[in-house]
C-alpha cells in the first residue's frame, strides 16, 4: 500500500527476515532503511550501503547521546598488491569463466566457484593457510560480510575483492564507446528504478545486455562471450583490479 517512500523499520521486527518480505517488496519503487543487528540474507543489499550507528560524544550532564552514521565497511581502502594462490568467486556464470581462464593461463593459481554468496564463507574457511581472493558482487553482498570480516580478522592472508559485480567491471573498463556510460556508474542511483531492479547488479547485467546488444561484444550472463577471453578485451578488464596480481 506504500508507494514512492522512504520506509523506516526499526529492530524487532521479524518479518525482514522473511523470504515473504523479500519477494514483496521487489515490486515495490520504495527505498527501505533497515535497523537490524543481524544480516539479512533474503535480501541482495550492497556492501555499501550497510551504517552503524556510534556515539559522538555528550556534553556536560546532559543524557542526549548524538548519533552518526558511519561505513561499517571500508570496502575501497585496501591498496596493498595481491598475489593470492586461489580465487574464489561468488557465482558459476560469466564471472567465474573469465577469472578462471584468467588463473588457468597463469598456471599457478587455482579458481573455484562457490556457487553462491552464502557459500563463499564455507569456501575460505577449507584452507585456513591458503592466501585466497574472494571476489564477489559487492552490490548484493552485504549479508555475508560480518562473518567474512570477522574470519579475516584473524586470518589476513584472505582477501576480499568487492566490485558492484562482474558486469560493471566491464562497463568500467572503457571497452564500451558510450558518454552514458560514466554518469551510469558514477550516479546509478540516479538512474535506477528500484520497483525494476532490486540490486545495483541486476540493473549493471541489464545495462551491459542492452549496451553490447548486436555487437562483437555482446554479453549474456550465463555464458560468456569468447571475445572477453581475447588478451586485448581481458587485459583492459584486469586494468581496473592493478593492485591484484593473477
């Protein structure tokens, strides 16, 4: 009944939990802001877009604590050069067929899939030892990411790699001769219409089919297309991941 809103829900209430509230509100064009302690895996939310909320400070005896909003995750402040002995990614699709050709060409690095984000934190765990990159889409990752983080923190020789997804690297990597392509990325949420595309990385997937449509570069996401496989078309994908090493 809701329509065109900003909905607030604060904690305590089950229901976001649900498989029956997920699939509502995918046909909804409203924005929702979740108050929860818990991860929400019903629902593709971006690494991006979880806060928590921390005090700044009291004045005198005054009982009023101010609150501000903060990243809880710093996914763009890793720079330091990676050189991982396997590459674990999140789906089994066109993503995974070019880093696994990617690793394959490199001979000495091994790329598993893990057939889904909710699978991802199994993988790592396998190999507590092994110097792993996870790569995954960023834009729908955010439910995985506190127990991720919380492994990494004692294991630092994993890494996560958190692009919006695999569509957008590519969209980024100026592969694609078309003006529209910078505002798309760099103000998506100006361009999405949420009741259509529930994820940032859905609306990327839509973006590239519709952009690459009768071209030598065309993309579907279950199959990739071999033309990404060429060295030209790879190597100006793996320019925008410079800091990883495969």
């Amino acid at each position: 009944m809701i329509r065109d809103s900003i909905v607030f829900i604060d904690e305590g209430n089950d229901f976001v939990m649900t498989d029956e509230f997920a699939a509502v509100i995918q046909s909804t064009d409203n924005y929702y802001v979740i108050v929860t302690r818990e991860g929400i895996p019903s629902l593709p939310y971006s690494v991006n877009e979880i806060y928590g909320i921390r005090n700044s400070g009291k004045y005198g005896t005054i009982k009023r604590t101010y609150n501000e909003f903060y990243h809880l995750y710093a996914t763009e402040d890793f720079r330091q050069s990676v050189k991982p002995q396997k590459v674990i990614t999140e789906d089994s699709n066109s993503g995974y067929q070019f880093f696994e050709n990617v690793c394959k060409n490199n001979g000495e690095v091994n790329c598993v899939s893990a057939q889904g984000k909710s699978n991802i934190f199994a993988k790592v765990v396998e190999n507590p030892n092994e110097k792993i990159l996870v790569i995954a889409d960023g834009a729908a990752f955010g439910s995985e990411m506190d127990k991720l983080m919380k492994y990494i923190q004692d294991h630092p020789v994993v890494t996560l790699y958190l692009p919006e997804s695999f569509e957008w690297l590519i969209l980024r990597s100026g592969l694609l001769e078309d003006n529209s392509i910078r505002e798309l990325l760099n103000q998506p949420e100006n361009l999405i219409a949420s009741e259509t595309y529930f994820s940032w990385e859905r609306y990327f997937t839509a973006q590239l089919i519709e952009k690459t449509k009768g071209s030598y570069l065309q993309y579907t996401k279950r199959q990739l297309n071999p033309v990404y496989l060429q060295n030209r078309v790879k190597d100006k994908i793996l320019e925008g991941m410079n800091w990883i090493e495969l």
